[in-house]
C-alpha cells in the first residue's frame, strides 16, 4: 500500500512538473482578449472558398496587409500599395450556446475616395501568429487566413 502511495506521488509530480513546463512555454495570447490579440500588423496569406458559385476576385480583401490599431483604427495597405485608412470592430455573440466574433472591417482611399468594407461571420485565432475569418453567403463560405 505504501508503494502505491509514493508511486502516485511521484506520478502525481510527474505531471505537475510537465504542466508548469508547458504552461511557461505556451504563448500568453490564449489569456487576452480578441481585441487585444488582433492589435498589430497582419498580411492575408489565402483565402479558401468552399460551396458553389461566387468569386474571389469579388472580395474587397484579397491580399495586402492591415495595421490595427488598438483605438479601432486601421491602415489597409493593398498588393498596388495603394494606402486606405479605416476602421475594425469585433463584436461578440452567443448562437446556441457558443461564442462567435464577428469582425467588421472599413477601410477608404481618400485620394481616390474608394471605399472597402466586410463583414466576417466569424473569427478566431488559431495560433499567437495566425487567425482565420469567415464569410458565409448562402451557397458559398469563403475563408480568409491572416498571419503577423
């Protein structure tokens, strides 16, 4: 009975120790919010389109990257370079029972007075480095991967 009893322990220290390791280890971003999480500079990488009909060329955002500012402001710079200053808001709600963020992006060339905007059904981050939003159209989704 003894045996078992210091067998547990040192099983039980075991496990404690590799948890501590890899809790220190792990990046700190899973503890903060979304809103703290996408302040920064992210380039879109790809987008996946799954269903029927619809285009990628038809999307506002195809590639370049966006500066977000933690007041909510936004620099968008497109594959031509061609600057657009903006706005981004996340938004939370709950649908039966889980979480979704929702990523509304606003972005306008002054000089040209060109205007970009999406709404993203859904956001969520799949790493410190990476997070993923979605646009989901009747027939069609079409998923958009962002990476510092």
């Amino acid at each position: 009975m003894v045996l078992k009893s210091t067998a547990m322990k040192k099983s039980y220290a075991l496990v404690g120790m590799i948890s501590f390791i890899l809790l220190c280890g792990c990046s700190k971003d899973i503890l903060k919010s979304y809103e703290n999480r996408i302040i920064g500079t992210w380039r879109i990488t790809d987008i996946n389109k799954f269903g029927l009909g619809g285009d990628i060329d038809n999307l506002p955002f195809q590639e370049g990257t966006f500066t977000f500012n933690e007041n909510g402001t936004l620099t968008y710079v497109n594959a031509a370079n061609v600057s657009f200053n903006g706005s981004w808001e996340i938004r939370k709600r709950i649908v039966n029972g889980e979480t979704i963020r929702t990523l509304q992006i606003t972005a306008i060339d002054f000089t040209n007075q060109q205007v970009l905007t999406e709404y993203y059904d859904d956001m969520y981050f799949t790493g410190t480095n990476h997070f993923k939003a979605s646009i989901n159209s009747t027939l069609r989704t079409y998923v958009t991967h962002f990476r510092r």
